[in-house]
C-alpha cells in the first residue's frame, strides 16, 4: 500500500512525465523548424491557393478604380496580382481582399507629384509577407523617387518558416528568399526593422515621415503609440494611411483614426472595398 505522500508524488511524477512527452510530440510534428509564428506545416496544396488567387482576382472595386482615377495613378496590374499571389493569398476565414496596395501606390505617386520625390521617408508597420512595402517601394520606383520604406514587423527576415502562402510546398523559407523576385526594390528602398512598433518605431529618428501606412496590431492603443511616435514628423500635406478603418470589425482603429484626425488636423478621405475593408487615408492640414 502506498502512503498518501507517495501517492501525490507519483502523480506529480506521471504528471511531469506527460507535459515531457507531450513537449517533444509537439517538437517532431514541428520538423526541425521549432519556430512556427504563422503555421507549423504548409496548410494547403498551391492548387488551393491558386484557386483562391483566381477568385480574389475576378473581384471586382468600383469605389477603389474612382480613387485610382481621382490619383491619375494605378499600379501595373500584372505585377500587382503576382506580388499578391505570394504574399496576400493566404488560407483564411474571411474573404481575401488586397486593395490596400493599389490605395497605397496610388496615394504614393500623387505624394509624390504634388510634394516632391527627394529623400522621402515612408513607414510601414506590419510587414508581413512584404505586400505592402513593396507596394510602397514600386510607387518610389515608378516615379522616379529617392528615399526608403521602413517596415516593422515582428516576425524575422532571415528565419525559415512556413508563411501560409504558395511557396510553402517547396519547405520553410525565409522573407529574403520569398521576395527574392524582389531584390531589386528592396535593395533600394526596404529596410526591415524586426520588433515590436511600440518600441522600435519611437527609437528611430526620422528627419520627416511624409508617409505612413498603420497595419500592425489593430487595437486604440496600439494605433494611437504608433501614431505618437511619428505626430511630431509629418507636415502638410503628409499622410497617414489607417488599414481596417471598419467599425464593426476594428472599433479600436477607429476611434483612434478619427481622434487623430480631429485633433491633430487630418483631412479624411474613406475608402470602402467592401463591407469587411475599409481604409482612411488622412492628409495633414
Ligand atoms: C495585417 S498584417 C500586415 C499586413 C501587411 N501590411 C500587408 O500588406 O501584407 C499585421 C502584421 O503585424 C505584425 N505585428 C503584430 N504585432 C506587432 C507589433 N507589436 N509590432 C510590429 N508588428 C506587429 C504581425 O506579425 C503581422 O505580420
């Protein structure tokens, strides 16, 4: 017969030996990549998402063309659906819908056009997959510009890891090797800075940031730190361009756009996708 102390302590040991166990299952099912961030295996075959790229594709933005021709600028189609493949068609509830980087070139050239193209800094918080800095850089690109796009991230550049996108079939790779199509515009333009924007963004020291694209963690405060680190850098004509402006889906990033707005003097311009996708572009008064 076991005491009751020796009863404990054999469960605690059972115990112990469980979280090992279930510790070095999770550890083989990972492979040798242990960091797993966005997903630990490739979640569907290219096929899916070649499917899901030819029905993002077919949609159609009415609201998001005006704009476009309001701008007299829109990004090469051909180029702008390729980037998308890689690094916007991901497996996901919602509907897939990138329209931000044809909003974000277009804004960018006529940035560009009416205030000048010389050692203009842009910022991008959220990188991701890269989707959205380079649809910031092609603008620099197209117009002839110089100056970089500065894009923060979390998640690490030189890392293997599955991205949850089409490549994810050949095996983990890193950022640099999924954007390798790429390397031109990022040796130009990008710098990937990793951390978290709470801190990062406030330890640079930018001359100016003429433009931003606020796209990290999509809560009030987290909108309103990014925002603090960059009020004192913009001047007239500068813009911030807020992601998921939507009401019902982001209240945080709302409330935290139109109070910015108000009181540090932002024109508002609304752009609606659809009824999930709404995006505010705000130019300093
Ligand atoms: C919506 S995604 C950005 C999408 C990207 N802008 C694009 O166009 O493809 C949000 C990104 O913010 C990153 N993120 C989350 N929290 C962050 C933080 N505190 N600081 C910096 N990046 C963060 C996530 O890792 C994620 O890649």
């Amino acid at each position: 017969m076991l005491t009751e102390a020796e009863m404990k302590n054999t469960s605690r040991l059972f115990a112990r030996s469980l979280d090992f166990l279930r510790a070095i299952f999770r550890k083989c099912s990972r492979g040798k990549y242990g960091y797993a961030p966005l997903c630990e295996t490739p979640l569907a075959q290219p096929s899916e998402y070649y499917r899901l790229w030819h029905e993002a594709k077919s949609r159609t933005y009415p609201s998001v063309d005006r704009y476009e021709q309001d701008c007299e600028a829109a990004i090469e189609p051909d180029w702008f659906h390729q980037l998308a493949l890689l690094t916007q068609v991901v497996i996901k509830r919602s509907e897939l819908c990138y329209q931000h980087g044809r909003l974000l070139y277009s804004t960018l050239v006529r940035y560009v056009r009416t205030q000048g193209r010389d050692h203009l800094t842009v910022v991008d918080t959220g990188t991701a997959r890269g989707f959205s800095a380079l649809c910031l850089a092609k603008a620099l690109h197209d117009m002839g510009a110089t100056g970089k796009v500065v894009t923060f991230d979390v998640l690490p550049h030189d890392v293997k890891i599955f991205w949850n996108c089409v490549r994810d079939a050949d095996g983990p790779r890193t950022r640099e090797s999924l954007l390798k199509d790429y390397s031109g515009l990022i040796k130009r333009y990008l710098i990937f800075q990793r951390g978290d924007t709470y801190q990062e963004l406030a330890k640079m020291s930018f001359p100016r940031v003429n433009f931003a694209f606020l796209d990290s963690v999509h809560s009030y405060d987290h909108v309103m730190a990014e925002f603090s680190s960059i009020r004192d850098l913009q001047k007239t004509g500068d813009i911030i361009l807020f992601d998921d402006y939507t009401l019902g889906v982001y209240p945080g990033v709302v409330r935290a756009a139109d109070e910015i707005c108000l009181t540090h003097g932002y024109l508002k311009n609304v752009v609606t996708a659809n009824t999930q996708r709404r995006y505010l572009v705000a130019e300093k008064r």
